[in-house]
C-alpha cells in the first residue's frame, strides 16, 4: 500500500505521507463525508452517479466542495494514472476541516484514496451472506457520512452469531446494512427493498431498473418477519455488486442458496456493468 | 497556535506538524474517543474523574488506551511543561488507528493537544444561555466518542433562532446539550437533572454533590413542558462549569435572570474549585 499515492487537497503524495492535522473536523467531531466508486480495467464505473452523490452528501454537511462534479473526476484520472491500478476501489472523503476552535466549519479537507480490489469477487455469489438484525437507525441517513460507530463497534457482535455483517432495523421495520442495502425477492417474485431510512446506493438504483424488466419492483417498508419468510434476500454494494443473503438471524432464508431472481438480477447487472468497460473483465 | 506543542502517540511535535494518516479509523469511519479537562493555575482539574473516563469511553469502544491513568497524567504533564500555559483546555483523543481495510479496529492512534482557555468566563454567569430544543438521541450516550455530527450540523439552525446553543429531546424527554449537562430547578426549589440517555458530565456530578448540601437533588426524566416552566434552569460543563438557562425555545425561564439557586451553587462549584488550584485564581 505504501507505494500507493493519495490526493490530498491539491497534490499526490504517497500513502506513507499522505495525513491531515489532528485539529481537522473529522478527528475532532467525526464531520465529514465520502463517496466510494469503483474501477474496471481502468474504467471508473457509474462515476457520475456516485460524484453527484458525493456534492449531494457535501451540500447537506454544508461543506463546499470546491470542485464541480468533472473537476472531481479529473483528480480521480490523476489519481489513477499515477498509481496504475487497473482493479480498484477510490474513496472520496471531504471533512470538515482545521477549525481552529475545534467545533465551527471551516474550509474542507479533501482527499482521494485508491486501493487494490478484486472484482468480481470469486465465489462470493454462491456463498452468501448470513445477516444478523440490530436495532439502529443512522442518523442523516441520505447523507454518505463518515460515522459508521455502531459498524465497527457491532463486528465482535456479527461474529459471535457466525454472521457476516449486519442488518439496522428500528422497531423490525428494517432499513439497510451499513455498506449495502438490503431487497427481499417475495414468493409472488416481487423484488422488494425499503425507501426510507436509507442511504439510497447506486447499485440498488441499478438493481431496481435492472429488476424491473423482468419483475414486479416496490420500494416500500420491509418487516424482519417479512424478511425472515421470504423466498429470496440480497444485498446490493458497489464492493459486491448482487451478493444472496442466505440467513438472517440464525434462520434459513427460501431453500438456503442463491436463488433464481438474484441470480437474473446479478446477471443483468453484470452485462450492465461489462457493457461500459472497454475490454470485457471476465 | 502553532508555537503551541501538541503529543502524538509518544512525541511531543509542534501543532503544525501534528497530524495523522489519512488512513486512521476517525477518518475514515469517525471511529474514536476523547475527554477534555481544564488547567487552572497549572493544575489540573479533576484529573482523576476525566482520566477514568477517558478508560471508560476507550474500553466501551474496544480502543486499547494502553496507558494506565498515572501514566496518562504523566503525559499531560509533559505537555504542559513543554507549552507553559497556566489556564488551558487538554483534550486526549484516542482513534481507531491506521487500518489497513479502512474498516478493522487497530491499534488506536494517542493524541493530547492543549490550548488556551480564560476561566472564569467574563460575564457569561450573569449573561446567561438561551437555549433552543431538537429531537435527538445521540448514539452510545454514555461514551465520550468524537460523533458531534448532529452538533455541528445544528449551527446554522441555532443561530437563526437566536439561541447559544442546543438541548436534545427524545418525544419531549430532555438528555442533554451537545457538550453539557442541563439541570432544572423546581418551584420548590429541588435540583433536578436527566439520568438516561446521556454523558454522565464531571461537573455534572460534582455539582449534585455541592447542590446536595443545601436543597432536594434528583436524577430523574426531565420532560421539555417541565423546562419551559421551571423557575430556574442552567447547564453544567468542564469549560463552562455552571451557567444559567434564561430562555428554552423561545420562552423565558424563570424571571429571564439568574436564579438564587443556580447562584449559590456555581458559588459553591467555584469554591471547591479554589480549594484545587494552589494560587486563587480569582
């Protein structure tokens, strides 16, 4: 990693360098937020979908991003070109800055990461996912903030119930999984997942328009119990595209293995996703 | 500021130069802890309240503060023979340190910065606060972590109100202000101030102590109908001790002045205070 660089504010600097002062906002008071997309053989995928939501998430912290969305993506082609890495993931994050009195904004921090990543990930599709339910709701949910305390603080949680990650619901209506959103496939094949409370992702985007060329979709509120008894679950990341949920709680969810609408909807994305890389990635 | 030395992990470096990786757990993911104590005179005070705190906050965030209390007060000291401010504000912040998957816990990354705090605020006693409610619970009350979102995020909000600053509630079930504890004082003359769902302050505890000496005290729900009609209200805090609630959303508490009780004890909090300090600092 250490020979990797990082953009921070105006220059490249390597990984091993690459800091921000302690009086900055998101050490200070955790203000700050991000985005993360991914690239394909050199292709950034969806990139204007997820820099809009990038200065979305700036505008509703009131940090000024200083930057128009192709502006941003300049420094995201910077970036690339320097490190090389045809395969990877680059996270945008704009904190609050260096306030000198530790708590009122001031000019933003803003910093590009890129990192290795695999894609697709091999065997995760027929793997699954186990879930485990958490009672939580994420406060400005529709904004991609940088405080994911009860994430990190839940992982011994997650793996003391043998789960992969966690699934936030507030009084058993659920919401999302901290990096993903969450669908359920109903037993009259209607490919569900909750509206509100919700980061809204790009993928999920993606899925519900891929989805609905073959199935009834409904963005609508989604009941543990529901989830618990549907034929199919999944979640949706730009990490991992379509990946099954197999359990939920400890409970079996359909038959216990990647069913046939995930799989279509995978699918579907998949082509999509193939047809803007210029060489096919496999 | 930047003459002012600030300690990192286990060096004592110039604030200009004290920074972390971008790869730390508070920037990447908000993921960390602090506590804050004041010097007067060169003393620190209730050292001991806040340095058990401090362990408490890390150990409830899985963060390996891996110093003992005396040892983290032997630090402090150097700090504050390195910067020689006699009246100051210290702020220990433990992260979740650099991470390699931006997303596993490692270990945290120390730092201590000092900066310079007048005490006793001129005229802010008799000034007072107005205050201004919003519907918030903050996550993990009880732990000091770094998450003022919703803090910063308000300060637009509390301007335009022409308040100071801002009183979370739950359904009308008062817990706190963002970086303070609020207390009431009833017709008949009980002090009265929220138990759950919040950070259980220093000064907060010891003014129940010294408030205990002359009148009822209670640890008890405090509904925002109970404020609005209080006869008198004020907050308590390490940088601000006590200072009188004069108005809450608008309305007036009290007689808009600053009450008997809240008087006598902010007195009596300045009292124990000055038996800390080894020169009265007047």
């Amino acid at each position: 990693m250490s020979d990797l660089f990082v953009f921070v504010n105006h220059d490249l600097v390597p990984a091993s360098e690459a800091s921000l002062l302690v009086s900055d906002l998101a050490i200070q008071r955790g203000y700050g937020i991000f985005d993360f997309l991914k690239t394909i053989d050199h292709t950034p995928i969806f990139p204007d979908e997820h820099l809009e939501r990038f200065l979305h998430s700036a505008r509703q912290l009131r940090l000024d991003a200083g930057r128009t969305k192709e502006e941003l993506l300049g420094c995201i082609r910077l970036l690339m070109e320097k490190n090389k890495l045809p395969h990877s993931g680059i996270k945008l994050t704009l904190t609050g800055g260096y306030s000198p009195d530790g708590y009122a904004l001031i000019k933003p921090n803003f910093v590009i990461t890129q990192s290795p990543l695999q894609f697709p990930l091999t065997g995760l599709f027929e793997k699954g996912l186990r879930l485990v339910s958490y009672p939580h709701q994420r406060q400005m949910p529709d904004t991609k903030t940088i405080d994911y305390l009860m994430a990190i603080w839940l992982q011994p949680y997650i793996r003391e119930r043998n789960a992969d990650d966690v699934l936030y619901h507030q009084g058993g209506l659920i919401s999302e999984c901290p990096r993903s959103n969450f669908f359920i496939v109903t037993n009259e094949d209607e490919v569900v997942t909750p509206f509100e409370g919700i980061l809204k992702g790009v993928i999920r985007g993606k899925v519900l328009k891929v989805a609905g060329r073959q199935f009834k979709t409904a963005e609508r509120p989604v009941t543990l119990e529901e989830a618990w008894n549907a034929k199919e679950a999944f979640i949706t990341s730009t990490t991992k595209h379509v990946v099954p949920v197999l359990g939920l709680d400890g409970r079996i969810i359909g038959d216990g293995a990647p069913g046939k609408v995930t799989r279509w909807i995978s699918e579907g994305l998949g082509n999509l996703v193939k047809g803007l890389v210029q060489r096919p990635y496999v």
